[in-house]
C-alpha cells in the first residue's frame, strides 16, 4: 500500500514507492532546463527589449507533439482572479504565462457538463453536436436517456453496468476525431475523467480510449467499444488502491482565509457540513481533492505509459477533465470554504502537473489550454442575505399545476398526464397528443407559464424550429435546441433562480446567464507568449483555433473562426518553411 503524506499529497509525492514511481517527475532537476529556461530566457529579453530577433526570439513553433485540453468542471471565470493562488501553484503560473481569454462564454443553453464537453470539443452547439442535456426524454424510446447510455456496449475493468457508455449520440466529429483522420490514424487520443461523459465526449467517436472513474469499485475503467480488456497500466494503477489509502484520511482545511464554514445552505461530506470532512465511501471520496489526484496521476501515467507526445512526426491529445470542483460547488455553493479550499490544493495539484510536463517535453512541443464546461449560480440565499433577486424555483409543483392546467382547459380524462417530462427546464408532452393538441397544449402553457413570477422566457419548439429571433435568450435557446431530443417547451427562470427540489442546498448550473456561461480560457506551451484578452469569445471557438494549429480538418460542424492570437503566437511556419521541414 502506497504511503500518502497527508489528505491531498502532491502529485508525485515523495513517499511514493508504487511501480509508477519511476514517471515520478524532479521538477528542480534538469527538467526545469528544459521547459522552464525557455520563459526565463523569454522575460530577460522582452526586459530589455531585444524581443524580435536572433537568441531571443521565442521558437517557431510546428505542430505540437501533444495537446493536452484540462477542463475543470463548474470552474466559474471570476475563480481565476477570487482566490490568491500562490505563485508556485499552476493557476498562477497559467495566467503568468499563457494568453488569457479573460471573457470566454458558452453561446446555448444549456449550460450542462455534457453539452460543456461536447461543444469545446466540436466546436459548436448542441443543435448540431447533438448533446443537448446530461440526460434528456428519448421520445423513440419512451424512457429518460442519458447522454454517454449504450447497452449494446459491455464493461471492461468492472462488474457494475457503470462501464455500458461510448460516444454513439455525438453526432458532430471532435478535433480529437479529426487529428486522428489527419494522421491516418496514427495520432493516439485519450479522455480521462472521474466522469464518464467529460472522459467519453472529448475523445470523440474515434478516440483510442476514455477512461473514467467506477465509484462503487473504486477503480478506473472503460467499456468495450474502446477496449475489450484494460490496459496493464490503468490495472497496475488500479492495483495499487490509492482511493483506499487516500478515504483513511480526512480533507482538512488547511488554505486558510477568511470562509465562513457553516452554513444551513450547504449538504455534507461524511455527514458534516464543515472541515475536517471524512469521506466515508468511495462516492464521496470523490467530492474532495483526492479525486483530482487520483486523475492528475493517472493522466501523468498514461502520457508516459503510452508514450504520448514521445512518438517522432504525431501528435497525440490527451483530454482531462476535473470533475471533483462541480461535485463540491454542487453540495456546499460557491460561496463555500469548501469551494475555496478545493481551488486552493488544485492550484498545487495543476502546479505539479505542469512541472512534470516541462520535465518531460520541450515548450514547443506541448500544447496545453484550460477551460470550463460550464459555471455555476451563487447560492441563492447568499444573495437573497444581500437583497438581490434570487432563489430555488418549485418545480415539483410547477409541474403539478401544468398538467392540471393543461387537462381542464383541454378537456382532457384525469387519467391522461398531457405532459411526460419535465427535465432541464424543458416540458415533453405525451406522445399520445395529436399535432394539433400539442400546438394547443403549447400555446396555453407558454402564456400560463409567462404570467408567473420568476419566468422571464418561454419558447415551444415551433418558435424553436423557425427561423430564428434577435433576442439573447431566444439565440441562447435555439443554439441548444435539437428537435428530436430537446423539449416541447422551453422555460428561461430569472436571473440567480435555480431548481428548488434537484438542489435545496448547495447550487448548480444550467441556465442562459452569465455566472453559468462566462469561464476561463487559458493557452499555454509552444510558441505563446502570454496575454490578456478581454474581446467576448465564443467557447466553440477552441476546435477551430486547434484545428488550424494542428492542421486537420475543421471539426464537421466547428463554424465559429479561430482565435488569431493563439495562431499569431504559436508562429505556425510560413507556407514555404512548411515544405523545408514541418512537423
Ligand atoms: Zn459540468
């Protein structure tokens, strides 16, 4: 059993003594030369102005050997800036380093991790990617449906059905798909993820693996339609229980600032609602950092294991993803010590994994961005303390009420519920309804619904499915709307209301807004410089910029243009540099 110096140890912590041991990074070693050097070099030049040619010029930089895409999950833009990251941690060195896209957004609603991943990945919105909710109403099927879902899949790696997932919905190609196309094939590409759809969704329909987290096992795992046994790696990491190690030990608040710790708007760890919080399973395990840990070291041993990025003339893509700060913001909010003291070791844990990496590769050979898949909404009772407009809307009985509406004034049997669904603002109404009960049933309900306080927008599919509106909550909508899998109905709450019954404590996400919409957008590696632009930018705009970078094919449904100062900065080699040697 590995030894763990504390609750969260670093990411190659010193006590390690597992078979891994050996990928253990030194980042005072001479792997701080390599990478590191590069930027020191680069701040004594732009210092004394020699910037522009000869030694201090930074590289032309080619195609990078290895992308890696980080997505934190719920990480709200404005985290960047609220917690005073300490200078060796990686938030800090990112935004020391990298171009920073300070006012980056999501342009649909919703605003779920599964569309998240799916749209930084394609390059567009759900109403052409196809991932229009985590779960959504399956109208062929008559049952919920839940994104990742393929029963003609199996497991591989447990006994649990948790492994029954693949790509099958993703109707758009991923940059990842199109970087395998471009190299025949050649290019390896892996999604790792406590989640299931954040690991499944980035690698895309062609991926070589996604590997996310079984909660009831405790172990990493997959399903068939990557692999059909595990790689002796993800085994061999499996085998050394690390999750067993690390639920001995409590997640102690050790960042201290100024938090108020208790709060009756907060759920629990380990049933306390404030620190130490002892995890008592491997589920809840995962709602603290040491899930971030246990994905960090598993990203570190497959880039080695797999020799990504190591392979002469391919580039390989690594997608991770961090789904522990979603789970912590989803119970204690975004107000919570819980939330800062999650940041906190993350920005030491994102510092490690940045070290190792300028161990492993030269700059001009990695690639790294850092992204969101969505925000987060304040806890509604932290504003409504301060007088602001906010609070859980009940939607057990909106839906109580709508379908008792719906029957009287359609003079429809008690026994008929006219309305099947109600999920992710969206109302589905029974099959059974003729198109003309359902224009109807729409029509009335959207009226009912737009004179009750709190709902500021109401569009059915019919307004959806036309040519379109100008309004923003009408754009949002209809760039998430899919016929076939979105609702009938579609309800925008006001600002700063969130879903009473789902989340009566903590908070979520979801909606048009902008505490949901607006996330970092970090570049770093190559040939960047470092920046800050603060010009609004579309989410949808990374596959495209990747794209160019990469030199694949555009993702098949990517419309939105690049991002010109990633390009400018990376220095793609001019056309005729290109044909003396490029890659
Ligand atoms: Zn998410």
């Amino acid at each position: 059993m590995p030894s763990l110096s504390g609750i969260h140890p670093g990411l190659f912590s010193s006590a390690d003594k597992s078979p891994n041991a050996k990928f253990r990074a030194n980042p005072s070693g001479n792997g701080r030369y390599r990478f590191g050097l590069d930027y020191t070099l680069l701040r004594v030049c732009l210092i004394g102005g020699l910037i522009g040619g000869g030694l201090c010029s930074p590289p032309t930089a080619h195609t990078p050997r290895l992308v890696i895409g980080i997505v934190i999950d719920q990480m709200r833009a404005d985290y960047l800036r609220r917690f005073s990251y300490k200078r060796t941690g990686g938030f800090r060195r990112l935004m020391e380093e990298g171009l920073v896209y300070w006012n980056c957004h999501y342009t649909y609603f919703p605003t779920y991790t599964g569309p998240g991943h799916s749209s930084i990945y394609t390059g567009t919105t759900p109403a052409y990617h196809g991932i229009v909710a985590n779960t959504w109403y399956e109208r062929s099927l008559g049952r919920l449906y839940y994104c990742v879902a393929d029963t003609t899949v199996r497991s591989v790696g447990t006994s649990y059905p948790v492994g029954q997932r693949s790509p099958r919905t993703l109707w758009a190609s991923t940059i990842t798909d199109e970087l395998r196309y471009a190299s025949q094939f050649r290019s390896k590409v892996i999604g790792i993820a406590l989640k299931d759809r954040a690991a499944i969704l980035p690698a895309g329909r062609a991926g070589n693996l996604a590997l996310w987290f079984d909660s009831r096992a405790g172990a990493w795992i997959t399903s068939s339609y990557y692999t059909d046994t595990l790689p002796s790696w993800v085994e061999q990491f499996n085998a050394q229980r690390y999750p067993d190690s690390l639920l001995r030990l409590p997640w102690r608040l050790q960042h201290t600032r100024a938090c108020s710790d208790e709060s009756p708007h907060e759920g629990s760890i380990g049933g306390t609602t404030s620190f130490p919080h002892q995890p008592t399973s491997y589920e809840e395990l995962v709602m603290t950092p040491a899930g971030n840990w246990l994905t960090f070291r598993l990203a570190q041993i497959a880039i080695e294991a797999e020799k990504l990025g190591q392979r002469q003339g391919i580039t390989d893509f690594l997608a991770i993803s961090l789904s522990s700060p979603d789970l912590v913001g989803h119970i204690f909010g975004t107000e919570s010590c819980e939330i800062e003291e999650m940041y906190q070791v993350l920005d030491r844990q994102l510092g490690e994994f940045l070290n190792y990496l300028t161990w492993r590769f030269r700059r001009e050979e990695v690639l790294v961005f850092l992204t969101a898949d969505h925000g987060a909404a304040p806890t509604p009772e932290a504003l409504v303390e301060k007088g602001w407009n906010a609070g859980r809307y009940p939607e057990k009985a909106l839906l109580a009420e709508a379908q008792a509406y719906l029957r009287s004034m359609m003079f429809l049997p008690d026994t008929l519920r006219p309305i099947e669904a109600f999920l992710n603002q969206s109302f589905y109404f029974a099959q059974g309804l003729s198109p003309a009960q359902r224009h109807e049933a729409a029509t009335l309900l959207k009226h009912w619904l737009l004179r009750r306080a709190h709902i500021t927008h109401v569009y059915t599919a019919e307004d959806l499915a036309g040519p379109g509106g100008s309004s923003y909550a009408f754009q949002m909508l209809q760039a998430g709307f899919l016929p076939a899998r979105s609702g009938d109905l579609i309800v925008v709450y006001a600002p700063g209301w969130i879903e009473a019954e789902g989340y009566a404590v903590g908070t979520t996400h979801g909606s048009i807004w902008t505490y949901d919409t607006h996330i970092p957008l970090i570049w770093w590696g190559g040939g960047i410089r470092g920046g800050s632009i603060y010009t609004r930018v579309p989410i949808t705009a990374i596959a495209s910029t990747l794209a160019f970078i990469l030199r694949t094919p555009l993702p098949s449904a990517a419309f939105t243009p690049p991002l010109q100062e990633v390009i400018e900065q990376w220095r793609l080699p001019r056309f005729d540099e290109e044909f003396h040697g490029g890659r």
